[in-house]
C-alpha cells in the first residue's frame, strides 16, 4: 500500500519505518525543514534502539522517503497517517489539537481518490468527528473515511512494540477501512495480530484510559514505597508479592520518583479535562495527577533529607536526565523537577545523563559533565534517577572514593544495600530500609515450589517487577 506519515517524531518514524519494512510504500512529512534535513542525510533525529538500521534499509530500498510537501505525501496515498503532537494546552491541560487540525486542514487539500485518514496521534474522544468535519468542510467532494488508530508504543522498545504489540485498536465504524487497516497490520506479522475494531469514540478513549490506568498503577506502587518507609517494610518485596498475583500482572510496580514522559502526564490531564468537559470528575485520575506532581519535587527534598536539611553551596549530582532509560526524551521526566527543588533548596546540581548532553532547556544552570565519575567528583550526594543501564554497571567504591561526601540516594532501587554500604555509602533506596539484611540470613523475596525438608531449599527466582513506560 501506499502511505504517507505526516509528523516525523516518535511514532511516525517508527510507525513509518515499521510499515516500510513491511513492504509498504510510506512518505513521511514534516513541517520541520531542519528534521526532514537530517533525514534525508540518514541522519536520525531522535534516539530510538535500531531505529537507525530499520530506516536506512528501507530508505535504500526506495521504500521510504521524507519531504515538507504535504501534497506529494498525500495526492497518491491509500492511507494518511495523522502522527503531530497533542501536548498539554498551556493554561487548561487539555491537548492542545491545533497541529491535528492544521495537518488535517492541509491532507484535506491534497486528497485525491478515496484515501483513509487515519489519527494515530493521542487524541481526545470526538476528535475524529472534528478531524472528518474540517476535511468535508474543505473539500466538500472528497471521497474519504477518518479512522482512530492509537498508538501504544513504548519509547526505548518502540520497534518490537510496533511490530509485537498486545492488541492494534482500530476506530471506525464503516467496512472499507475496516477491511484495510486489518490488511494493514496484519502484512507486518506472519501470525497475525491481535486487532480489536471498535467505533471510533471507544477507540480514542481507550488509549487514555490505558495510560490512565497505568500512571494509576505506578502512583498507587508509589505510594505503597512511602508506607514501606514508614513502617519498616520493603516495596521491591511488596511488588513481587502482589505482582505474582495475575490479576494484578508484575509490570509498572517498579517505584521511583513518579512517572514522566511524553504521555502519561499530558495523558492523565486531559482525561481529566474530557471528563469535566462531560460534567463529571474521574477522580481516581485526578488524585494519580495530583499525587504524582506532588512527588516528583518531594524527591527533591529527600534528598536534602539524606543530606542533614542543608545542600546550600554544595554540589550534589544527579545521575539521568530522561524520563526513562533508553530515549533521548526528557519531556516532563522528574529529574527537572528533583533538579529544580535541588536547586531552590541552594544546591549546586551537576547533571549526567547518556544521551542528553550539553545545554538543554529544561535544565538551567546545571554542570554537565562528560561521565558519570566526572560528574560524582566532589559531590556531596549522588542522585540515581533513571536506571540507565551504564549506572547500575557503575563501580561504588570508585564513585564513592571520587566524591567528597558519602550520600547515595538511588531512586530507582538500582544497587544492592550492602555493596553500597560496603563502599562507604550512606544509602538512601525507594521504600525500604536501608540497612542490609543479616548476612546468615536467606534473602528474602525469593520463591520455591519445594517443600521445605530442613535443610537448603532450591529457591527460584521470582520475577522483577518492570519499571513504568
Ligand atoms: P513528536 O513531538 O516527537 O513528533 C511530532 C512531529 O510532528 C514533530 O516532528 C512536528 O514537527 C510534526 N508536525 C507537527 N505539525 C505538523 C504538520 N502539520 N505537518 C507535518 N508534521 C507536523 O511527537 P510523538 O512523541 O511522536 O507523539 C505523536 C503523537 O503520538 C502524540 O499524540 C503522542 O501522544 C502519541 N504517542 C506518543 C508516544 C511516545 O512514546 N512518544 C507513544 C504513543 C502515542
């Protein structure tokens, strides 16, 4: 099939790619000159695991090409794909719809034969309805149908999701594109995969209620942590113990320092405005936001906690800057909040992150260092916020031998107590206590099959609880 991809950012290259890979024929458009540049240099303008080889073979291939020019996308597609932001509307928290509605304006100009428009962007309930209205509004003679088709990818694994995902959705309430869009996504998997078409309203809003559900899910793991500090008992054992329960699942228990990201918050906020906008309150939703905004900048102020009340002139480092391990993506990630009650509080905050370096917007006057041992240098206390890969593989003792404090505040659950402990650390996890368990002891968190017979049992592993997103 033919099919053009308008927004080059997260989910339309990877969504593009993907499609391409496929077989299909895909021009992706963007208003950004400066993307679309890089692009056609081969050059990736966002950092997505294989993300970089998926593209240049199809691009190779010829099966994939970007431009500006929306009509050279769209005249000759079967299928368009709406992929613009929706990000919160500064001022209310609604999703900001106007790069949906600009590009629907623009696709409608350029339509020639029956063409699908898809919205693949996160959009609220009833903006297909306004996307078909402005279409038919322009070009009153246009043979078309608006389809919702929202997207669950998860950047850092957005290639496998895309092409491994646990169901498509597919909004739309007419057989012709039905019967497409399963042609569709069905050409990118020899198995098949798990379509479920549903109208196109429950098709919108069911992506917000699964992100919805989601940010509930790691604000409730969350706040569990707070209580497992207060009484002495230890979150990572808690969610082991409720996440083997399948009705629960083991993933986005992981707690830390309140979700971030691209999607839940703006997420979360405008389900919550949608429901106003309704006449109701999903309260449930409104406390998560409530809750987890609340969170982010008390992260701040435990680590001043672990640092005796004072971090006024003294460097304290803080370890990742994204809002989750393999992204370049720091849109609304806690660490510029924790950075930020870090700073108020009279910190001086060094900054290292694997894949944001150098002056960032969201991160003013931090010291960016070249590697994490650089950036601990001198430092008072060291703050983990992302579990990047490249921190939990990090020698304590050097890190530790480097810094001129002794606080270690790891808010990610990433090291092990008693090797930071070992190191001189004065250790600081998420829900639990700090000091090691007794040595002699078998380590707690750890299921059997067996039966006890006295003597050393065969423990297996119990599975880890994911982190969120
Ligand atoms: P992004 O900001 O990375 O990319 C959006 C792109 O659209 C930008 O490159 C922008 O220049 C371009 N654009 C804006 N208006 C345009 C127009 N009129 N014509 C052509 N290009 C235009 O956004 P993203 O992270 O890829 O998210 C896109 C949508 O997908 C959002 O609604 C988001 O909520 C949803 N989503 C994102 C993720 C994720 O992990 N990032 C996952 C699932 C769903």
């Amino acid at each position: 099939m033919k099919l053009a991809m308008i927004g080059c950012g997260y989910v339309g290259l990877v969504t593009g790619a993907c499609f391409a890979d496929a077989g299909h024929t895909v021009t992706c458009v963007d208003v950004d000159a400066e993307k679309i540049g890089s692009l056609n240099r081969n050059e990736i303008p966002i950092y997505e695991p294989g993300l970089d080889a998926v593209v240049e073979r199809n691009v190779v291939g010829g099966r994939m090409k970007f431009t500006t020019r929306m009509q050279e996308a769209v005249k000759s597609a079967d299928i368009v794909f709406i992929a613009v932001g929706t990000p919160s509307r500064r001022g209310d928290g609604f999703a900001d719809l106007a790069y949906v509605y600009d590009a629907a304006r623009q696709i409608a100009r350029a339509l020639t034969g029956y063409t699908i428009v898809v919205t693949k962007s996160t959009v609220p309930v009833g903006t297909g309805d306004e996307v078909e209205r402005i279409i038919r509004e322009e070009r009153p003679e246009a043979e078309f149908d608006v389809v919702s088709n929202p997207e669950f990818l998860r950047e850092g694994s957005a290639i496998v999701d895309f092409v491994n995902p646990d169901r498509v959705v597919i909004g739309t309430s007419s057989g012709r594109p039905q019967k497409a869009m399963g042609e569709l996504y069905q050409s990118l998997s020899a198995n098949g995969l798990p379509i479920f078409f549903t109208d196109r309203r429950s098709s919108e809003l069911i992506k917000y209620a699964a992100n919805s559900f989601l940010a509930m899910k790691v604000t409730f793991i969350n706040e569990i942590a707070d209580l497992c500090e207060k009484v002495g008992a230890n979150i990572q054992d808690i969610a082991n113990g409720i996440g083997m329960d399948k009705r629960i699942g083991s993933q986005f228990l992981g707690a830390g320092p309140g979700y971030g990201g691209s999607c839940f918050p703006k997420d979360t906020l405008a389900l919550v405005k949608t429901a106003h906008d309704a006449e109701m309150s999903l309260r449930l939703v409104e406390a998560t936001v409530t809750v987890n905004g609340l969170r982010k900048r008390a992260m701040g102020r435990k680590v001043v906690a672990a640092c005796d009340g004072d971090v006024r002139h003294r460097k304290i480092t803080v370890l990742g800057l994204t809002f989750k391990p393999d992204t370049d993506d720091t849109r609304d990630s806690p660490s510029i909040d924790i950075v930020r009650s870090l700073q108020d509080a009279g910190a001086q905050v060094t900054v290292y992150d694997p894949l944001v370096r150098g002056a960032h917007e969201a991160f003013e006057n931090v010291v960016h260092a070249a590697d994490p041992y650089e950036a601990c240098a001198g430092a008072r206390a060291v703050v983990v916020v992302t579990e990047w890969k490249q921190f939990k593989d990090l020698d304590l003792q050097r890190v530790k031998d480097v810094m001129f404090g002794n606080v270690l505040v790891d808010l990610r659950n990433i090291f092990d107590a008693t090797e930071a402990q070992r190191a001189g650390f004065r250790y600081v996890p998420i829900g639990k206590p700090a000091d090691p368990r007794g040595a002699d002891m078998h380590p707690y968190g750890w299921v059997t099959s067996e039966p006890h017979k006295g003597k050393q049992t065969a423990y297996a592993k119990p599975f880890v609880p994911q982190p969120a997103e």
